[in-house]
C-alpha cells in the first residue's frame, strides 16, 4: 500500500482494521492519513471484496487501492490456531481494533472480546458493525441483513461521483 504519512495527530497510535468494502477501510484510510499505522488484515482465502471493483488500474482496484493507502497489509488465516495467535500477538502490540464483521463473527474465530481483553493490557477498543452487534430488533423490522444494507451503502457511494 502507499506509504504512509512522516506525521500528524495519530503518530505512535496502531491500529489493527479487519474491515471490508467501503466504509471501514474508509474510515481507517483517514486515520491512517492523521498518522497512525494502520496494519489492514484480510482473510487470505477471501480478501477484501473491494479488490475486485472495477475500474482497476495495471490490475488493481481504484478504490481499493485508494481506501486502503498509508496503510500496511497481512494476510491471515483466522481459522486456524498458527492465525489467530499471530492476531492475538498483533493484538498485545495495538491501541485499537476496528471491524465490521456479522454479530457472533469474532467469537466464532476465537479472537472475540473476551478473550482479546484478557489477551492484552491495553485494552484496544473493538467497535461494533454499523448497526451494532444486536441488530435483530432493527432488521426484523426492515426484513434485511447488514450486509445488504452496507451494499445498498456502498452502491450509492459508488453512483455519486458518476
């Protein structure tokens, strides 16, 4: 990825993302461009989705490349013990832990909250998915998953600038 700011207000701040598609790598790309390091992992057998939005350049994705720039990346397998105590290392070392997964996605890997609190004094915070991790109220009520909506999101981003 792009190399990543010499300064700014997040310096000495890492930050593990875990997210995908739009809106988290967004979110970490302007953390990232405020100097922190950002180390983005994904799922070596199902990368970031995003890498294969056209329109691509030498192969590449535009916008993945341009949401995941000033930031390191790692390919992990978290659904093996070797990945998830790579992870649970990486974890000892951040400040923070950003995600979007499914409610339950976490604790299924065995890297959910609990175990990660106890796993690293510096207890990095785990935000939750957009619509938080008990979305069954909210979704009973528009009939859809929180996935589809964050591709209804992203849909709209993407038709903006056209």
């Amino acid at each position: 990825m792009a190399g990543k700011p010499l300064n700014g207000p997040l310096q000495g701040i890492r930050i593990l993302d875990l997210t995908r598609l739009y809106p988290g790598p967004l979110g970490t790309m302007m953390l990232a461009d405020m100097g922190a390091d950002v180390i983005k992992i994904e799922d070596m057998n199902a990368p970031d989705y995003m890498r294969y939005y056209p329109p691509c350049i030498e192969s590449e994705s535009a916008g993945f490349v341009a949401v995941n720039r000033s930031k390191r990346s790692l390919t992990l397998n978290l659904k093996v013990p070797k990945g998830v105590g790579i992870f649970l290392s990486l974890v000892r070392s951040a400040d923070i832990v950003i995600e979007q997964f499914r409610p339950g996605v976490l604790t299924e890997l065995g890297i959910g909250v609990p175990l990660k609190f106890s796993e690293t004094p510096a207890e990095p915070a785990w935000p939750s998915p957009a619509l938080g991790q008990d979305t069954k109220s909210i979704l009973e009520k528009i009939d859809c998953r929180p996935e589809e909506i964050a591709a209804l999101c992203q849909e709209g981003m993407i038709l903006i600038p056209a």
